[in-house]
C-alpha cells in the first residue's frame, strides 16, 4: 500500500515534466509484455539519479494498463505496477527527504563498489548486495545500470555480470537518451524545457551464462550502447554527451 501511494505521488509530479515541458518517444514496449512476472532484469545507461528510474516505472505502470509506447493520460497511477526494484546507490538514497521517499518505491540501496570519497577503487562485489538483488529477482523484476555512474561511456561493473551468471534473469536492454539535457544531475530540476526523452526496450538478450563474466558485461554494453566501438562510432543517442 505503501509504494503503492509513493508511485501515485512521485507520478502524479512527474508526469507534466516528461511529457507536457518535454517530450517523451517511448519504443519497445511490445516486448515487456511476453516477459515473466519474476527473474527479470533490465541494464540501461543513466543519465540521471532519479528521473531514469521514474520514468520507467511511469511506463511499466502504463503497459500494465495496455498502453503501447506511450503513457497517455495517467490513471494507470490509481493501480501502478509494483513489482519492481531498482538498484541504487546506498549514498546517493540518504542524500535528502526526496531521495528516502524514493527509496521506499523499491530501491535496492548497494555500496559503491569502485568509489572512495570520490576517488575510483576496485573492490571487489559485496555479498549482501549481492543477496539483495537476488531475492528481488525471485519474485520481480529489477532495474540496474550496470555503469553505476551518469557519465557517458564509463567502464561496465563486472558485478553486473556476475549477477547474470548466478541468477540466469531474462537481460532486457534499454537505452535512454536525453534526460541529461533536460534534467539537472539529480533529476529533480529542469535544465531546459521541450526536450525529446528517448527509452527504447529491445529485445531479451541472448546469453550464454557459462561465458566469462567479462564477455557477458561486454555483450550488456554493447547492448547499451555504451561500449567502445559506439563511443567511436559516435551512436546517435550519445552524440556530444558531456561527462556528468
């Protein structure tokens, strides 16, 4: 009951900035609707805290409604889908009153496995994130960013891709594009009006889960967008992007 009412809130918000002060093209929804209730995890790029993630629960809601690429009028909030997490990091969800009430609309908060005071280590995936994602993941689907960052073309998390080995979750690729123009970083505050938001779904990823973690996370950024030879190809939907 309770996400319930944050998702009718934090939607009823939002709304007007994602689709009246900017504009949003949303592709791919055909292919939410074949997927299991559970065991379903989508990898995207991120480009902002918090508005990347309610736009998407604002579309899960809608196809849950029957909606097709698009959100239309916003009564889907009166019965939103629920069953879905996402993968935040644990700093940013205290950061303030706005980010704890995002957090109870089904953030799995983890530790920064690769920051220190802003300066970049490698440690190693802690276990109970780890868990946390697991037992989400046995009843719904989950959302992370395997990048773990919104600057553009950062290196891919392997933790991403041990989480794929282990649980062997149906992977759905999204790509965004975008909200890095309209958003400030947080994703609370306009940095310009009439922007078109971009989310495109494609479809489920074929996975070989016996491969080396590292081929498995090159595959995801690939699927992204996200990996080298985009950035080299200069993909559309990352043209000129700055570093967050």
């Amino acid at each position: 009951m309770v996400r319930k009412l944050v998702y009718a809130v934090v939607g009823l918000v939002s709304y007007p900035g994602l689709t009246i002060v900017n504009r949003l093209k949303i592709s791919g929804t055909e292919h939410l609707r074949r997927l299991p209730k559970s065991n379903v995890l989508f990898v995207s790029n991120h480009q902002t805290y918090f508005a990347d993630v309610i736009t998407f629960l604002h579309i899960f809601c809608a196809v849950k409604w029957r909606k097709k690429d698009k959100l239309g009028i916003p009564y889907y909030l009166l019965n939103p889908f629920t069953n879905v997490y996402y993968v935040a990091a644990e700093e940013t969800m205290r950061g303030s009153w706005v980010s704890r009430l995002f957090t109870l609309a089904g953030a799995l908060t983890v530790k920064r496995t690769w920051t220190n005071k802003g300066t970049e280590v490698r440690r190693g995936l802690d276990p109970s994130d780890t868990r946390k994602i697991t037992r989400a993941l046995e009843d719904s689907w989950v959302i992370t960013f395997p990048q773990g960052t919104t600057k553009a073309f950062a290196p891919g998390r392997k933790g991403t891709a041990l989480i794929i080995k282990q649980n062997k979750p149906v992977v759905v690729p999204v790509v965004i594009s975008g909200f890095w123009r309209a958003f400030n970083k947080t994703g609370l505050k306009f940095k310009k009006k009439g922007v078109l938001l971009s989310v495109t779904f494609k479809p489920p990823m074929d996975i070989n889960y016996d491969a080396p973690a590292e081929e498995i996370l090159a595959s995801v950024m690939d699927a992204i967008e996200q990996s080298k030879d985009f950035m080299l190809k200069g993909a559309h939907h990352w043209k000129n992007e700055p570093a967050a």
